[in-house]
C-alpha cells in the first residue's frame, strides 16, 4: 500500500475539527437540551435521556467503522457512562422509597448513605478508565506534582506562572468568605446552635473529603483524561465546567443561570488545578476545603 493511500487518521483531520466535533457532542449530552424542555414546558422528559444514549452509542459504532473521530471513542465512552450511572444514582435519590428510608435515618446516617452511593459511582469509573486509558498517571490518579506552577491565566490579568498552591489558597479564601456572608450569616445560628453544631464537626470533615473525591473523580478526571489529548488541555478542561455547570441550572444547589456561573467557574478551577499538577491532591484538597460550609448547612438544617 502507498503512504498516500494509508488509513486517514487522526493526522488528516486538523486539531479544530476534533474541537468541533468534541464541543458539539459534549453539548449535546450536556443539561443544555434539559434547559431548554424545561424552560418551555416546566418538566424534563425521559426520551431525552435515551435520545442522548442513543446519539452516544451511535458515535462509539461510528468511530469503529470511520477512523478520523476514532481518537475520541473513550471520550464518547465516558459521556455514556458518567451519564447512565450519574443519572441512575439520581432516580434512586429521587425515589418514594429512598426518601421514606432516609426520612427514618439519623443525619449521619442518610448522609454517609449518599456518600456512599455516588462513591460507587466513582469507582465503576475509575475502573473503566483503568480499562480505557490503562494507567493512574493518564487520568490524575496521583499525587501529582505538590510544586507544580499554574499556567498564565491571561483572562485573570496574569503574566507568568505562579505555584499552584498559593492561587489554590487564595481562590479558596474567597470561595469560603463568600459562602459564610452568603449561606452562614444570614442564619444568625445562636450559641445554643453552634454548641450542637460541634458535634458534627467530624461528620462534616468526612462529608466533605469524600464529596471531593467522588465529585473529582466523576467530574473532573473521567471527562477530562479522556479528551484533553486530542483537543487540548484548555478546550478539555471548559467541557468538564461547562457539562458540570449546566447540571445545576434545573435542580442544582446553586441553580439557575447564577448556579450555571457559579459551578462552571469552579469547575474551570478545579479542573485545571488537576491538570497543571498533572494529578489529584491539589484539586481534591481544594474542593474538600471549599465543601466543609455547605455540608455545615446541611448539619444546622438537621439540628434546627
């Protein structure tokens, strides 16, 4: 066979194509099309959820049997998968039956239980992308480098790198002031309250590591190490916001447009902690810090 008669590839199709292709389909699958039905009609049916399985197993067939969009089979792969099974533990959550169950339960009984279903979430993904990209370091399942810099972010007025940690600390900072004069202060919680509150304090720490870690695995690390290779870190790392972002509009805690804003932000930022530090500490560490607040909340709801 002649070189010009080989296979086209991945090398026949530029970069912007394959960031085409990606950005379409990943808004296609996202909560956009959610939006929209509920914006219309006040509800979310139940074929849209099949239309988008149905377009995503289509894709996997697809790139067996056309060889340019092959290079994004284990991103559409996982889209199918973070969408079933994060849809799936949803209906249970959302279920008579689990409800009347947790209605029953102690706090720390009820919450430790989601905790641990969305943590079997996550580790079904994390054997899949042990299936697909076959080793941690390829999707963050690592330290990762402590030291690491975080690239210039031009648009945040910033010329050169800087260490990764101290932008973490500081965007951390302010996520957790904002959530205190927002969520905490308005409570006015009593000493009486805050007495009871301390109880919890070991709960709320565990809460919040194990949310960081689920929700780092599955929005973060599965989406993103499967794309970012094709279409670049930057591109990757706004698909993982943006799907996450999204989410939140119907439902989400915050929702709507300012819920949007709010989750794609700090999913940009968590993302890409993940992928400067080319691992999972830093991201985790952060998330887990800047979710102890709103598992609090939920604590003063349970106690009040």
């Amino acid at each position: 066979m002649l070189a010009s008669e080989k296979r086209p590839d991945r090398a026949s199709h530029s970069p912007a194509q394959f960031k085409a292709i990606a950005w379409v389909i990943a808004l296609l699958v996202s909560s956009l099309a959610d939006i929209l039905w509920f914006e219309l009609t006040g509800t979310v049916p139940l074929w849209l959820l099949f239309a988008k399985m149905s377009l995503l197993g289509a894709l996997i067939l697809w790139s067996w049997l056309w060889k340019p969009i092959e290079a994004l089979r284990p991103f559409f792969m996982m889209l199918m998968a973070i969408t079933s099974l994060t849809r799936a533990n949803t209906w249970l959550l959302d279920s008579s039956a689990w409800r009347a169950w947790q209605n029953q339960q102690s706090f720390t009984v009820a919450a430790i239980a989601v905790q641990l279903l969305e943590m079997g979430v996550a580790l079904l993904l994390i054997g899949l992308l042990f299936l697909l990209r076959r080793r941690r370091q390829r999707f963050f399942l690592v330290r990762g480098d402590l030291k690491a810099n975080m690239e210039p972010v031009k648009w945040l007025g910033q010329k050169s790198p800087s260490p990764l940690w101290s932008f973490g600390l500081v965007f951390t900072l302010v996520v957790i002031v904002a959530q205190f004069f927002m969520f905490i202060l308005p409570l006015s919680p009593t000493s009486d309250t805050v007495r009871h509150l301390m109880r919890f304090v070991p709960l709320i720490l565990l809460l919040a590591a194990f949310n960081g870690f689920t929700e780092e695995v599955i929005l973060r690390a599965a989406p993103i190490s499967t794309v970012y290779e094709v279409v670049g870190k930057s591109n990757a790392i706004w698909m993982a916001a943006i799907l996450f972002g999204l989410a939140h509009y119907v439902g989400g805690i915050p929702s709507g447009v300012p819920g949007v804003l709010i989750t794609a932000f700090l999913g940009w930022f968590f993302g890409k902690c993940m992928v400067d530090s080319k691992g999972f500490f830093w991201p985790w560490l952060f998330h887990a810090v800047q979710d102890i607040l709103p598992f609090t909340l939920m604590a003063l709801a349970a106690i009040s």
